[in-house]
C-alpha cells in the first residue's frame, strides 16, 4: 500500500517533526509513506496548487477538514483496507485550511476532532492514527 500526505509547508516545530519522523519510520515498515509539501503562501495560492496536484492524482483523496466524518481509530482501518490496491492521499490545508474547491476534489472528507488543531499538529495526528490503523490491520500489540 502506498499513502502520499499533500500538505501545505514545512514542519517548523522541531519536536512536532521529531514525532512525525518517528512515526514515518514505523509506519514504513508496513507501507510506503510519502509527503508532498507544498510552499506556504496565502490561502488562495495554497489551495490552488492543491486542486491542480488533485486534479492529476489518481489516488484516493481523503481531505481532513473540522467539518469532515468523524471516525474511531477501528473505522479509521477500514479505509485501509478497503483501498488497500490503491494508493491513499491525505490532504492537510494550510493555516487557513482548505477551500469548498480542495474538499470537492477529494472522495472523502476526515475530521480528526471536533477542535481545531495547527496544521503541523494534524500531520502528527494523522500520522500516529496511520500507524495505528497499520497496527490495527496488523494485529499488533500497539492499538488497545
């Protein structure tokens, strides 16, 4: 299975990268994870790019907006699952998040909470809930 993360700008928290490392490093044992960064402008230039790498990606697209589905972690292993021939791209927005045009060309749209998080603090959430799925489909000891 391959997982791409499209994302707006560098990680600029050093101990939130630490954490988003040491996941990528787990997680790489069960797949292939790779990040698409994408420079930090304004919003409208962000989400611009975004609809332009959607609009050529052939992946599943899962969005993660407040607003989204909220899912448990078992749930969350599912999508794994039920795509597991098909690469799976995660799009995180910037500060300002995604625009109605970023969210309507993905197939899903995710919420990880019904609080508002900085996008760095999402890409870890959303990293240590891939490893957890991961670990899920695995039967390993991680996920209680």
């Amino acid at each position: 299975m391959k997982i791409a993360i499209l994302s707006v700008g560098k990680l600029k928290n050093k101990n939130i990268s630490i954490m988003c490392n040491d996941f990528k490093h787990r997680i790489s044992f069960f797949c292939n994870v790779e990040e698409i960064i994408i420079k930090d402008t304004d919003n409208k230039t962000e989400n611009q790019k975004i609809v332009n790498y959607l609009q050529k990606d052939s992946s599943f697209k899962i969005a993660l907006s407040e607003e989204g589905k909220k899912l448990s972690s078992v749930e969350f292993s599912r999508i794994f699952l039920k795509n597991k021939h098909q690469k799976l791209t995660f799009i995180i927005g910037g500060p300002e998040g995604l625009t109605p045009e970023s969210k309507k060309k993905s197939n899903q749209i995710l919420s990880l909470s019904s609080m508002t998080y900085t996008h760095e603090m999402a890409k870890m959430i959303l990293l240590e809930q891939i490893y957890r799925a991961t670990t899920i489909l695995q039967n390993k000891k991680y996920h209680k």
